[in-house]
C-alpha cells in the first residue's frame, strides 16, 4: 500500500489533517497534544524557529502515523497503524539535524535503524519512558507534613534554579533553557499552566507543573524534590494534589511520564492512581 507523507506548514494545518487520529488515543498522544498546546499558546517562543510538522496517510486518506518537532528538540513520533510509515518518515526527515527521537518503544528503535542506515548517524538508547494516566486520584497512605500552594512571583528565583536541575538529572544532553528566570516567568504567570509547589516548616521542599493540555487533560511534569529534601513523601503528596486539583478544575485524565529505570517513583504514581499505558524510548543520534 503507498503511503504519502505530507509537510503541514502550520499547527492548523497539521491538526486538520491528523487531529482525530491522535485524539483516538489521547493518552499515548498526550506530549504530541501538549507541545501543540504550547505552540497554539505562546507562538512567540516558536517564531525564530518554526515547529516541523509530518502526517502519513494511506491512498484512501487514512492517517497512519504523525509527528513534529520543535527544534532544538527530538522528533516525537505518534502510535503508527503501518510500519512502513516509520520508515518513510526517517526517509523523508534524513536530511535535518535530528538530535534524537522520542517515539512508541518499538517504532522508537524502528525509526532510529533507519534514519542511522539514511544518514550514517549512529544512535543510542538514551531513555526507557512509560506514559501513566490518571482518572481519580488515590490519596497517599502518609500523606507528607506541610500543605500546598501555587508559585507567586516570590518564588521566581527557587523556580528557575529547580527547573534547570530538573531537566540536568532527568533529560541529560537535552539543550538547556537559555532563560530559566524567562521560564519560570512564564509558570509563575499561570497562562496555560500551573506550578505548585509543597510547604513544610516554612520553606518550599518540592515543586510539581500542570501543562500540555490535551482534548481532555494535562500532563503533570516537571516532579522535582532537591536531594536534601527526598525520603518525605513531598512529591507524592504534591503530585496527588496537583491531579486532585486539575481533575476538580474539570480535566477528566491527569498524564505523566516517568523513567522506567527508577522503579521507585514508578511504584509511587501508582500508589496514587496512576495506570500504566504505553512504554516511549528515545534515542539519541550521534552528532
């Protein structure tokens, strides 16, 4: 069966085409769904250097898989309902300067095989990722000390530190936020996203984001507790109330990724509701 791959030129154009197939599974799409969020939100973070988008369809129109990317980031990649598809996307993106992609386990290893025989990039499983979902929150057996919040403008510069170091321990060799205080700015705000943040004898312990709306939710992430401050239940508590709250502001599922090599904070999601979906791997291509 043919296959065509088409270049939307823009998130209107890109949904338009491929919208209802990844809305059939929201749960799997829910990052493809978020960074489209972002780019519909706040363009003007995406103005210098536009977001790439590309559908394959069948010769009847059917959408078999889809994908973008935001440079400087990694190819994310959607469920595939053909496996020729991941071929003819490596294909066709062969010539731009991938830094890695993000993608189903299987069509993750797919898509890197063939994008390392196009261009003699070699790659490296850098991440084993599993997507969770979450539709009542189940309150933890010790609930942590302290009580939660929202970051307010006080909190700028603790936000920005604990972002960066978020992104340094759980994507290492991910480009880095030129302007973290700009970052945090933007989380303070509360446009489109929320931060909270967990309290305890007066000092902020633990932070927890809402972002990436979906049709039907949003995804929790960043989860960053500094090192000091582990071994409390801080982040499970503040990652409860997180959904708690989102799924009262009406959201009707809560996602969030976590690394399949911490098996630990894996069994702490689930503790608190979180349902096991699909597993991700991302791949790093050599420079």
């Amino acid at each position: 069966m043919a296959l065509h791959v088409h270049r939307p030129t823009s998130l209107g154009e890109f949904l338009e085409l491929c919208g209802d197939f990844l809305a059939a599974r929201e749960a799997e799409h829910n990052l493809i769904f978020g960074i489209a969020s972002s780019i519909r939100m706040t363009p003007e973070l995406f103005a210098d250097v536009p977001p790439r988008f590309a559908v394959v369809t069948a010769n009847d129109g059917t959408v078999v898989a889809a994908s973008l990317r935001t440079p400087p980031h990694n190819q994310v990649l959607s469920q595939v309902d053909d496996a020729a598809a991941v071929d003819a996307l490596a294909d066709t993106l062969a010539d731009e300067p991938l830094p890695g992609v993000l993608a189903p386990a299987e069509v993750a290893g797919q898509f890197a095989a063939r994008f390392a025989l196009e261009t003699g990039r070699r790659s490296r499983l850098e991440a084993a990722e599993r997507i969770f979902r979450l539709q009542r929150v189940t309150p933890p057996e010790r609930p942590a000390a302290g009580g939660w919040r929202l970051a307010e403008p006080r909190d700028r510069e603790i936000v920005a530190s604990w972002i960066q170091a978020f992104l340094t321990e759980a994507l290492p060799g991910q480009p880095l936020p030129d302007e973290p205080l700009e970052v945090a700015d933007r989380w303070i705000a509360r446009r489109n996203r929320l931060l909270y943040l967990w309290e305890d004898r007066g000092a902020v312990v633990s932070l927890v984001g809402a972002g990436g709306e979906t049709p039907n939710g949003i995804r929790i992430g960043p989860v960053y507790t500094p090192p000091s401050e582990r071994g409390h239940g801080y982040a499970t508590s503040l990652t409860a109330a997180a959904s708690t709250d989102q799924l009262a502001r009406g959201r009707r599922f809560c996602f969030l990724f976590t690394d399949l090599a911490n098996p630990t904070s894996n069994r702490i999601y689930q503790s608190i509701g979180y349902e096991a979906v699909c597993d991700m791997d991302m791949y790093r291509f050599e420079a």
